[in-house]
C-alpha cells in the first residue's frame, strides 16, 4: 500500500503553533529596538537644533525670540534665517514637528541670553536637556 505523501494536519498545526511562539519572543525584541533608535534620532535632532540656535546666537548676538516651549516658532524662525535647513521630522510621527507632539516633544525657553532645550522620547521621558546656562 502506498502511504500519501504530505504532511498531517496535527503537523502543521504544530509547525505553525512553533512558529507563533518564535514571534512572540522575538518581537518584543524588536520593539524595543526600534523604541531605541527612535531616542538616538531624537538626540540627533536635538543636537541639529542645539547648533543651529547657537549659530543663530553668533549671527545676530541674541538667541532667537520665540514663543516659550513652541518648537513650530523655533523651528520657523530658524528655517527663515537659513541656519536650520531643512526643517527636522519628528521620529516618533515622522511628520514636522508640530506644538501638539506627545512622543518626540522637544521644548525651547530662553531668557536674555540663555536658553534651554529639551526633548522628551516616547511617554514623555526625559531624552536630552540642552542648556548655556
């Protein structure tokens, strides 16, 4: 008698059942991966923001006067004063950065002549605080 060639479906659904548990490992994994590289382009975007308002600051002698904690502002006057081109993404929405940002907020304040910038990664923690003070 021949015996038919194939796999059984008890097979199968161990096979898949196998499978399914190798992806529950292993995505958490890249979760948090990509969570990771998201923080280093916010600190990549911070530090982009960090020398061009400090060359701002060398162009016309005072920090650029924005509204408090409004990146939109900060980021405009910048980009009109071409020492911010072009106008960084947020990682987290991979959009411009807008004032309504959860995840990839980025504040500026300034006084006189100082100023502060931080940028909060996702559930707003603390990623990097920049500061001349």
């Amino acid at each position: 008698m021949n015996k038919p060639s194939g796999f059984t479906l008890i097979e199968l659904m161990v096979t898949l059942a196998i499978i399914g548990v190798l992806i529950g490992i292993v995505s958490p994994q890249f979760q948090k991966l990509h969570l990771k590289s998201q923080n280093q382009a916010l600190k990549g975007v911070s530090r982009s923001l960090q020398l061009a308002i400090e060359t701002y600051f060398v162009s016309y002698g005072h920090y650029p006067r924005v509204g408090q904690g409004s990146i939109t502002a900060l980021i405009s006057e910048l980009n009109r004063q071409e020492t911010l081109i072009p106008p960084p993404t947020n990682p987290f929405t991979r959009q411009l950065y807008t004032d309504s940002d959860t995840s990839g907020l980025i504040q500026y304040s300034h006084e006189q002549n100082r100023y502060s910038l931080q940028a909060f990664g996702d559930q707003n923690h603390l990623v990097v605080w920049s500061s001349n003070l």
